[in-house]
C-alpha cells in the first residue's frame, strides 16, 4: 500500500452547541434512509478519541467545548 492509502479517512464532523446535539442526530437520520449512516454523538467522559474508531462512522457530533477540551489536550 501507498503511504496515502494507510491514513484514517473518515466522513464529515459537525460541531454545535450542546443544546443542538440531539437535533442533529435527528436530522441526520430523519434525511437518509434507515441504516444509511453511522451518527455518533461525541462528548462527555469516557469518549474514545482514537482516530480510527471516530473514521467508522460516517457522521461524528460533538460540542464546541469538547472540541476545544481535545485541541487543548493534543497541543501541549
């Protein structure tokens, strides 16, 4: 294999307010057929940030304050 075809490839991150969420989720399922998309909500303890299980779903929710918490946690 190529160096290129060993990266984790994942799908599209959508980052919202806590409040949004769940509303996201919905929306995401409620506009592809059932079984179409993987959707995780990421966010609060005990999420799994290693990049090849967050590449398995197609669609990965998560807060701006877990954005940040991971951006500064990767940084130092």
């Amino acid at each position: 294999l190529c160096p290129w075809d060993r990266r984790v490839r994942g799908g599209t991150l959508i980052v919202c307010p806590m409040t949004l969420l769940s509303q996201w989720k919905a929306e995401c399922e409620a506009h592809t057929a059932p079984g179409l998309l993987s959707v995780l909500l990421y966010y609060g303890s005990g999420r799994d940030s290693e990049a090849r299980f967050l590449a398995q779903h197609d669609v990965v929710i998560t807060t701006y304050g877990t954005l940040h918490a991971e951006f500064k946690l990767r940084s130092c």
